[in-house]
C-alpha cells in the first residue's frame, strides 16, 4: 500500500473543507469578489489622499464608514437569525454592486469630490453592518461542525489571498489604467458571488422557539452574550486590539508615499507581504490538527503587536516587508482563533447576533484608523503606529493575566 506524503497529507487536511459542494462555491465566489473589493480599497484609499492630500481625510472617510456599522450590525445580526442568510447577501452585494459601478462614474467624468466619497462610505458601511453577520454566521450552514474550524480558517486565508492579489493588480492598475478602471472591475466581481450564491442549497437549521419581534431577539441576543463569560472575553479580544493593531492597514498608503516612498506599485506591495503573512497564517490554523486555545491566540496577538512596533519605525524597504509578513500572520493566527472559539460556542439560534457584536471590530478599525490618522497628522505616521501597537502589546499582556478556563475548538476532520 503506497503511503500519501506528509506534506500531501498536510494539503489534503488545509482544503478539506472544500470537499463540500456549498462550501466549495461560497469559496469561489469569495475569491473573485474579495479581489475586486481589495482593488477598491486601494483605489479609494489613493483617490481620498490625491484629491485631498490629507491622511486625516483618509481617517475621516474610514470614520463615515464606522459609524453605520457601530449602528446597525446588531440589526444585521437579528437578520441573519431571523431570515435567510444566503437571500441577505444576494441583497447586500448587489446594492455594493451599484455603488462600485456609480463610484466608477464618478471618478470617470470627473465629478468626484471628497464629500462625495464619505456618503459612499457611510453607504458601504452600512451594507457591512447586515452583510458580514450573514456571511460568518452563513458557514456552520455549509459544512458539518467539525469541519468548522478547518473553514473559518480557510476563509479567513481566502480573504487575504485576496489582499494579495487584489492590491498587487490594484497597483499596476493605477499607474497604467487609472483609477476608475478599479471600481468597475470591482464591481463586475460581484456578478460571481451572486452566481455562486443562487447555486448554494442548504436547509437552515429551524428552532421550535416562535419568532419574537426584532427589538425582542436584540435584547434575548444580548442577555445570552451578557450572561456568557467567555463570549464576552472572546468579544472584547475580537473589538478591542482590533481598533489600536488593525488600522495599520490603511495606514500604509502614508507609509508608501511619505515614509518608505515607494508609490503605488511600492503600496500594493507592502499590502500584498502583509496579506501573504495573513494567509500562511491562516493555512496554518487551517491545517492545525490540534484545538485550538485561548493560550494559542494570545500568543499571536502579542506576535502581532511586536511586528508591528518594529514596522513603524522601519525606514528600509527589506526589513519593513519581513515586518509586514509577521504582523501579518500574528494577526490571521489571532483573528482565526477568536472567530473558531466563537462560533464554536454560539448556538445556531444565536449566531448572527454573537458574530454581529463580532463585526462591531469593523467599526473599531474605521475609528482606529480616523485616531490613527489625527495622531499621525500631529506626530507623523511612525510614531502613531508604533503608539498603537505598543497598545496592541500591552492589551495581549493583560488578557493573559485575566484570562477565563481554558477553552478549546474540536479540530478533527479527517484525513
């Protein structure tokens, strides 16, 4: 009998996931849409500082798209509990469709004004808020439970290979096509995940408990979350290091263009490093046969922190890139422990309201990084980042200190 291969083994047990049909297309239609959102993000990111000059104003428009999230995902997180998790993303990405597509317009025909971009932002923001509780919540419906932890990680690795592949076209694509031409190809992206998502069939586990009003399942989601000490623990991990680590990657069209000055091509590479750090991360979380701990995440937010403050005062190129890959897989590590431990210990029935107080972090990093910027306005960009990332350090310090019993995921799928 011919024996398979260490490392084949390891593959085979990384994408053992995408054995399942549903979960194979969301993972499709994830990778193409992510890349045109990433091309976006660097695109917009560039236009906020060409029209304004400004890194506050890159802050201000991360800030616009806060404040709807920190507003709505509890809403969101009712919805995805109360309907259909697959129709609210049909919905959600075909309206982010449209405002792509306007953008595009926008920029093309010249009438983009600043103004302009912090209502689209606020638009965006608010369309996270009730799109990415469905979309998390969405994957214990795809593949059986232990299987999860194996496809939180892998989707946390696909999201940042397409940082990697989304920044390092959306670089080129600005030196050579211009801006708008960003916005349109993220916007025919979206056609993908909505195929994708018409094709995906699963039955949504039903409860016998009778449907409350909305305002009702708010306040039944909160007294659960309340009344559970460690999602409370894992929560507060989730929002709390993610305003003062997470910033760091808008942060980094400064650091392109006035620290390392490295332009826009330089820009999609230092996003790109950062992001290949975050996938090898999440490959390793992914193919992890062992349980994953509290122990073991802590550890990757302080891997994070470390990283990341020697970044910030890096003036070379080589050794800010090796900087960027480590803080890069500290944080994924992290962040795909947190999301595992969470859903893991979250009942189906409460799911989307547990992971929208999650996505609340999306929120904390717009305001993390309109801080971040007021900081680097006054300081500069190194000695804010560094200010935030020795926060990052000092906050994974202390959860050790204060940590609850030890809890652990069930990592068995097989070979």
């Amino acid at each position: 009998m011919i024996e398979m291969s260490p490392v084949f083994v390891s593959l085979k047990l990384i994408f053992s996931s995408l054995r399942h049909r549903n979960y194979l297309l969301h993972w499709i239609g994830t990778v193409v849409s992510h890349s045109g959102d990433w091309m976006d993000q660097i695109a917009l990111n560039w236009l906020v500082l060409e029209i304004s000059n400004s890194p506050l104003n890159l802050g201000l428009v991360n800030l616009c798209r806060a404040v709807p999230i920190l507003i709505f995902s509890p809403l969101g997180g009712v919805a995805a509990d109360h309907w259909e998790r697959r129709k609210i993303l049909m919905v959600t990405q075909s309206t982010a469709m449209v405002l792509a597509f306007f953008l595009g317009a926008l920029v093309t025909t010249g009438l983009v004004r600043i103004w302009e971009i912090y209502v689209i932002a606020a638009l965006r923001g608010a369309i996270m808020s009730f799109n990415m509780p469905a979309r998390q919540s969405m994957i214990s419906n795809l593949v059986p439970k232990e299987y999860l932890q194996n496809a939180v990680a892998l989707n946390m690795a696909t999201n940042n290979l397409t940082r990697v592949l989304g920044p390092s076209m959306g670089g080129i694509l600005i030196a050579f096509c211009g801006i708008d031409w960003l916005f349109y190809l993220n916007g025919i992206s979206f056609f993908a995940i909505l195929l994708t998502l018409y094709l995906i069939k699963y039955e949504r586990i039903k409860s016998d408990k009778p449907k409350a009003s909305p305002l009702q399942e708010l306040k039944e989601g909160y007294i659960f979350i309340r009344q559970n000490r460690l999602l409370v623990y894992l929560i507060f991990l989730a929002v709390i290091p993610m305003f003062f680590g997470q910033p760091y990657l808008t942060m980094l069209t400064v650091f392109a263009r006035d620290v390392l000055r490295i332009g826009p091509i330089g820009l999609g590479l230092l996003t790109s490093t950062a992001s290949l750090g975050s996938i090898l991360g999440a490959l390793y979380v992914a193919g992890r046969r062992r349980a994953l701990t509290i122990r073991f995440m802590l550890g990757a937010i302080m891997v994070f922190g470390l990283a990341l403050f020697m970044f910030s005062f890096s003036k070379r190129v080589v050794p800010s890139l090796i900087f960027l890959f480590l803080a890069g897989a500290g944080n994924m590590v992290y962040n795909s422990a947190n999301n595992t431990l969470l859903q893991l210990n979250a009942p189906d029935e409460y799911r989307g309201r547990v992971v929208s107080v999650l996505f609340i972090n999306r929120a904390m990093v717009s305001l993390g990084t309109a801080f971040t910027g007021l900081l680097a306005s006054i300081f500069g960009a190194p000695v804010a980042l560094g200010f935030m990332a020795a926060i990052v350090m000092m906050l994974g310090a202390l959860a050790m200190i204060f940590r609850p019993k030890e809890a652990s995921s069930s990592a068995n799928y097989g070979g």
